[in-house]
C-alpha cells in the first residue's frame, strides 16, 4: 500500500511534540520565578523599577567553544513604560529575557556586563537565596511556550497554592480571588479553569494561565516572552488589551518579547530591535515605526504581510537569520542580508550612536547623519 | 475541482471537566476549490479550520455530507477506492520542526517517497535523484547545500520549504497548507506564500490556506476565495480582496480588528468590533451563534439562525441579519 509521506511523519510528529509537551516539570520553577511581595500580598513599593542593562553579553558552550547569544547590548526599561524586544528566531531575544532574572542555565552563562533593577542592584551578582527571593519580590515571568510550562498531573488551582505557599503567602484565599478575577478579565471561567487539568485547556487558554501567573503576586516588573505566540488574533488582541490594562491600574514596568512586530506596535512605548544578539535600533514605538532608520527594521516592517495596498510592496528579506554558530565575529552581523553594505562593515562593528531618543548601530546610517549635519553646517 | 456539500462533524470531549461535552465543529459547510484555485479559511482557534483542512485531505472522517473530487462522490467508493483521490491532496502543517523525522537527511526525506513513486510507474533510479532535485529548486532551495543535512540544520523556513517539496513528490493537485506560515521567522514567510502562489501558476496546483491572519490570505493570490468560519459554520465568504476591503459581518470585522495596528506607520479603522467575551464551542445557540458575542445583536438575531447567502445585496455572501459595512481595518498614513 501507498502511504503518502507526510501523512506518515505527521505521525511521528505528532508523537514528537507530545513527549516534549509532558516533559518535565517546568511548571515548578515557572512558579518560583514569578514574582510576590514576600509574605504578604499587598503592594506597598515605591512605584515601578528602572532597569539598566550595560555591556551585557551572555554565551552557550558549544563543540565550537563559547558562543555569544547576546553580545555587548546596553538597554533601559524606563520605570512605568512597556519595552518591547523584536527579533527573529535566535536573535537571542529569550536568552536577554532570563539575564533579567539571572536565570540563564548552563550551558549559558552571563560573561559580561549588569543588569541594574531598581531596589535590587545588579542582578547578574545575585546568588542563591538572595536571588530567589529578589526574584520573587520583583519580577513576574511569563517563559516562552508557557503553553506547555505547567504541571501536567496538578490542577491550575493546586499549582496555583504551591505558588502561594513557596512565597510564604499566608492570604490564600485572597490569591485564589485575585487568580479568579484576571482569569476573569482574561474571557474565562475561572473556577472552572482552576479546577482544570493542563490537557484539558487549550493552547489559548494555557497562555492566559501563564500570564495569571506572572501576575496575580504583583510584582512590579514583570517580563512577557511570547505571550502571545500561536494564538490567534481575537485571543492575541484580549490579551495585549489586558496586559495595557494591568500594566496602567498597577504601575508597573513591561518588558515584553516578540518575533511579531505588530504586538509591540501595539503595546509597547519603547521598541528594541535585535539581530544576531545586538540591539540594532531602539527608540519611541511609533517614531520607529513610522520612519525606521536601520535597514534590518526597514526590511522587517516592509515583510509583514499587510491588509492593504499592492502586494509587491511587501517583499521577504533576502538570506536568513543567523544562528549562534554563523553570527560573524567581526563587522556587522546585518551585512549578508544588507543592501547599503560597505567595506567598513565587513571588519568594524557599528557602534550604537543616539540620535536623541532613538539609537541606531549601523555604518550607513551614521555616516548619513554626518553628511546632513555637514550640509547644515 | 474539489467540492464540499454540507459537511458536518461532532466531536464528544473527553476529560473530567469538560467530559460530554459535544462539539459541533462543522454544521454544514460548503466549499468548492477550482483546479490551480486558492480558497482560505479563517477564523479563530477552534472554530473548525483544521477539522475541515483534515477532512478534505482524508485524515478525519466526517459525521455527513459529501466531498465530491473531480465529479466522484467520495461516499460512493470503498476506502480503498478513495486512496487514490486523497493522495493527491497533501496536508501542510503548521509546525515544520515536527513535521520531518528529525534522524533522516533531506535526501533520505525525499528519496522514500520519490522511490515509491519510481516503482509504481517503472522509473528509474536517476529519475529518483534527478526529481529530488528539480522539486529542492522548485520550492527555492539549493539542493547541494540541503540534500545531505538533518532538518535541525536548516532554519524554519527551509524546513517549511522541505515539507512542501516532500508533499509535491505524489504531484498532488491540492495543498492543504494549515498555518503553514505562523511558525515561520518573519522576514521569511512572505518567501513561503510566494512559493504557494508559484506552485499555483506554473504546476496548477490548487491551494486550501488555512489561518486565523487574514493579511497572509491576499498573498497566495488576491483571485483566492475567503471563508470566515466561526462555530463550525461558514459566516462569510466571497473573493478575498472584497471582504478585506468591505466586510459585512461582524465576526468577518471583529477578526480584521484584532490585527494589530503598527502606530506611526498606520492609523486603526475608526470602527473597530470588540466581540464579547470568548469562544464557547459546545454552547447552544437557538439563534445566530455569534449573537452572544456581537455588538449588533438584536432580538431577531437571539431566535431566528441567519443562513449564508447575499441578503441586502452584498456581493459576498454572508450569514448575517443586518450586514453593514464597517471601517475596520487599519490605513497606511498618508492613504485615504
Ligand atoms: N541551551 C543552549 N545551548 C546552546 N545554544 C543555545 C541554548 N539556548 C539558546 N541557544 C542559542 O542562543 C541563540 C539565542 O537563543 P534565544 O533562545 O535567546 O533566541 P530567541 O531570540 O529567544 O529565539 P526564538 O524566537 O526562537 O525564541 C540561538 O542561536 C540559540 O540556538
Ligand atoms: N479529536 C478531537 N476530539 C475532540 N474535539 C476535537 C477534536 N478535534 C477538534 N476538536 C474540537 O473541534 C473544534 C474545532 O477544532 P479545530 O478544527 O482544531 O479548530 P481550528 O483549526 O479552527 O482551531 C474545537 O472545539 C476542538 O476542540
Ligand atoms: S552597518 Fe553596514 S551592513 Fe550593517 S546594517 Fe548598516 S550598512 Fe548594513
Ligand atoms: S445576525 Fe445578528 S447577532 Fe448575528 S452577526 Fe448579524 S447582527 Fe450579529
Ligand atoms: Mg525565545
Ligand atoms: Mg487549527
């Protein structure tokens, strides 16, 4: 008998994706990286923290030796704003995220540089104990694919309370409302998803568990990555809409991470792009939107497939996206997929140059701004 | 030519909590996707997209109705005798990393079935190798530099590229390409949408698109057909650039207000629909199955259940009873 091969594989894949879904138990650690006012649940901080990322660079051992996943960014989250990160895959978008918490694994580790969090110091000198609870006053953690992040044998209820506990919360009560309410906001029935099993909910709905959790301790810096990947648009736009909600009503600091250009257009005040591990643009959301200067942004935004206007007006980018092993040690990691390369590119890393604002490392771009400065003079 | 009459499947949940709950994920639907056509589905997570991509592509029975292939009703044939029929429609799915076993080169992922092929009609071993190739090239890939490498070397993208030139060596007439391009990188997935639109021109290969972004829908060929699918049901459909620009229905118009804006470069439609509350698959509805969620529901919309067709004189069709134009969707600045 003919079996048609991708009926065959899918199978197999199938099969695949299961055993990573059950793999583990994440949810655990997930938990203990969310946030709480320890000991008790009531918010009495002073506002929303700053934080300061300087010269942060972060490898992964390979059979290559240590690679850099993050090389060198310098970030600041203002206190009260939301920063949105947008990268493609590998950019090291997730591996900026964990240096937030000082939660990079091995075989990562930060090499270099610090992570200021206001009311916390350097989080990359943390260790041990001081580290979990600093991580547990301060700092709500939604991880990638939080869809499969929870504990397949607990309800979302009885995780729930662990959580509670594992932060010396004496009010359970109290956070079981608070989970029900933005289970609530969030479109769903509460009590219901809190008596659930993992399997029983969807894709969706795990998503908004995960962002519940990074939530219902109030920390006042909480870290978003992917929150809204593999959902589909109507649940997308409920959740970023909740996410503003919260972030407004709590005073917080957001940072949230993204391969979707539109979820931070949508939400975010402040806009970084990265590319093989560096910040390459950064500045006000919609400025940058509205005129990128870097010709990766530019080339990102004219890929975005559009409800409006000629089709060929949107085009793919050239090439693909480095991986840990192909990111170039010297020059501009940009180049291969670059229309405006130059020889400096090919042996000088372009240094991130403020433009007020807005901060762009790119060769072109700099020497552009020189030349209109020039013809002013 | 591929036709659907009024296909129907119910799902009964398992689980302690939701157990007995039924699902009707298709109440009767209807399709008809012309040879080297493009029709899309869309709609949100849950609403019968995948059911009915799978359906069509023979992987999931159906509970009634009729898929017709070339003027053969599938009902009238043996399971053996359909084989042949659904082959021809291969299924893309969304995930190229599980898609491909992960122990086997692209050359071994091409040449099992290529060789099969080989076998069934009396070619040759060169042919095999030969077609490999030209189907890697097809697809935009460079077959000396993939042929030899393990799926976890190739970026999304290629992978995708990967499982579509597997699903072109049965020369098939359909793909059902399900979300095909949301795993993709970005920068990368308007290479994938062009491919499909390609395959359509120069194989004549039809394309079924399935996916909850609207926008990707215009680029496998704004001549493409679009469903909007909500509950199982088919709530608006017509030619997929009419729809886009003047949506009637407000489900059609809550999903084209979900996409988000990009500010600076955009200015949001001024009538943007906010649906209430959240999808309940297993509710029963005696009226429109969006009415608990729609802004515009009125009493007519609680009792009586709107079928599709052109009520109000709309050039697409629609299952709504008060079917009005909205501006929705998001403008480029400095475009009126
Ligand atoms: N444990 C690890 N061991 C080795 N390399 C790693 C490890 N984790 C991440 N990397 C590599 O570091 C780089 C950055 O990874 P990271 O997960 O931060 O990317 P990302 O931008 O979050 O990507 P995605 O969009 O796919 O989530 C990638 O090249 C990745 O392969
Ligand atoms: N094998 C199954 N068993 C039970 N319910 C299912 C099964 N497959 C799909 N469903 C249900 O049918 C509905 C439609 O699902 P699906 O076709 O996957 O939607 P979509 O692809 O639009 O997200 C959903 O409520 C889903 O939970
Ligand atoms: S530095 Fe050079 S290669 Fe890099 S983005 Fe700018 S012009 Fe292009
Ligand atoms: S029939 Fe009524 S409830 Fe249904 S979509 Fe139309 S206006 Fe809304
Ligand atoms: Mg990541
Ligand atoms: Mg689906």
């Amino acid at each position: 008998m003919f079996v048609p091969a991708e009926k065959v594989s899918m199978t197999l894949g199938e099969r695949l994706s299961a055993a990573v879904g059950v793999r583990g138990d994440r949810s655990v650690e997930a938990a203990r990286n969310t946030g709480a006012a320890e000991g008790t649940r009531d918010a009495r901080r002073s506002g929303p923290p700053g934080v300061r990322i300087r010269d942060l660079s972060v490898v992964y051992r390979t059979a290559a030796g240590e690679l850099p996943a993050v090389s060198g960014i310098d970030l600041d989250l203002p206190p009260g704003t939301i920063t949105g990160v947008v990268g493609e895959s590998g950019s090291g978008k997730s591996t900026l995220a964990l240096s937030l918490l000082n939660a990079v694994q091995p075989p990562g580790r930060i090499r270099s540089g610090s992570v200021e969090i206001d009311g916390l110091g350097d989080v990359t000198r943390l260790r041990g104990e001081n580290l979990r609870k600093a991580r547990g006053r301060h700092i709500g953690y939604v991880f990638q694919a939080a869809q499969n992040s929870l504990n397949p044998l607990k309800t979302v209820g009885k995780q729930l309370l662990d959580l509670g506990r594992s932060h010396e919360i004496r009010d359970l009560r109290g956070l079981v409302r608070d989970a029900k309410d933005l289970l609530g906001r969030m479109g769903m029935d509460g009590a219901r998803v809190l008596d659930s099993h993992q399997h029983e909910l969807s894709g969706g709905m795990r998503q908004r568990v995960g962002i519940m959790f990074a939530l219902v301790l109030n920390a006042h810096l909480v870290v978003l990555d992917e929150p809204t990947t593999a959902l589909d648009m109507i649940t997308q736009a409920t959740i970023l809409r909740i996410v503003r909600e919260v972030h407004e009503e709590r005073g917080l600091t957001t940072f949230i991470i993204t391969h979707d250009l539109g979820v931070v257009a949508e939400i975010a005040d402040r806009l970084a792009i990265m590319y093989g591990g560096r910040v390459v643009e950064q500045g006000p959301t919609t400025e940058v939107l509205g005129a990128p200067r870097h010709p990766y942004t530019q080339g990102l935004i004219r890929a975005i497939p559009r409800l409006v206007g000629d089709l060929g007006e949107a085009r793919a980018l050239p090439g693909r996206p480095p991986t840990l092993g192909t990111v170039p040690s010297r020059g501009c990691v940009f180049r291969e997929r670059c229309d405006l390369r130059m020889d400096v590119c090919e042996t000088e890393e372009p240094p991130a140059v403020p433009y007020g604002e807005w901060i762009v490392a790119c060769h072109a771009v700099a020497a552009r701004d020189a030349e209109t400065r020039e013809e002013k003079e | 030519m591929i036709t659907g009459q009024h296909i129907t499947k119910t799902f009964r949940q398992r689980g302690s909590v939701l157990a007995g709950r039924e699902v009707k994920a298709l109440r009767g639907v209807d399709f008809a996707i012309p040879k080297g056509g493009a029709a899309s589905f869309i709609g949100e997570s849950g609403c019968g997209k995948t059911t009915l991509g799978r359906i069509i592509a023979g992987l999931e029975s159906h509970d009634s109705g009729e898929i017709i292939i070339d003027g053969t009703p599938m009902s009238s044939l043996r399971p053996r005798q359909r084989e042949p029929y659904f082959r021809r429609i291969q299924l893309i799915h969304q995930d190229p990393y599980s898609a491909l076993n992960p122990t086997r080169t692209v050359h071994q992922t091409l040449d099992a079935p290529l060789s099969l092929r080989a076998g069934q009609t009396g070619r040759s071993r060169s042919w095999v190798d030969g077609r490999a190739r030209e189907l890697l090239e097809l697809v935009g890939l460079d077959p000396g530099y993939v042929l030899p490498r393990y799926p976890h070397q190739l970026s999304g993208g290629m992978r995708q590229r990967v499982v579509i030139a597997r699903a072109l060596t049965v020369d098939p007439e359909m793909l059902v390409a399900d979300e095909a391009v949301s795993m993709i990188d970005v920068s990368l997935r308007l290479g994938i949408l062009a491919l499909l639109k390609d395959l359509r021109e120069s194989l004549g290969v039809s394309v079924l698109f399935i996916t909850h972004d609207v926008a990707t829908a215009r680029y496998i060929g704004d001549d493409g057909e679009l469903y909007v699918i909500y509950r199982g049901q088919v709530v608006e459909r017509g030619h997929v650039e009419t729809i886009i620009s003047d949506p009637v229905h407000p489900y059609t118009q809550s999903l084209l207000s979900a996409i988000p804006v990009l500010h600076g470069l955009e200015r949001p439609g001024e009538q943007r629909v906010t649906p209430a509350g959240a999808l309940d698959e297993s509710r029963h509805d005696a009226g429109c199955l969006f009415a608990r969620r729609c802004p515009f529901s009125t009493g007519r919309c609680e009792s009586e259940q709107p079928v599709l067709g052109h009520g109000g004189d709309t050039p697409q069709e629609h299952a709504c009873f008060h079917p009005t134009p909205r501006d929705v969707v998001a403008m480029p600045i400095g475009r009126s």
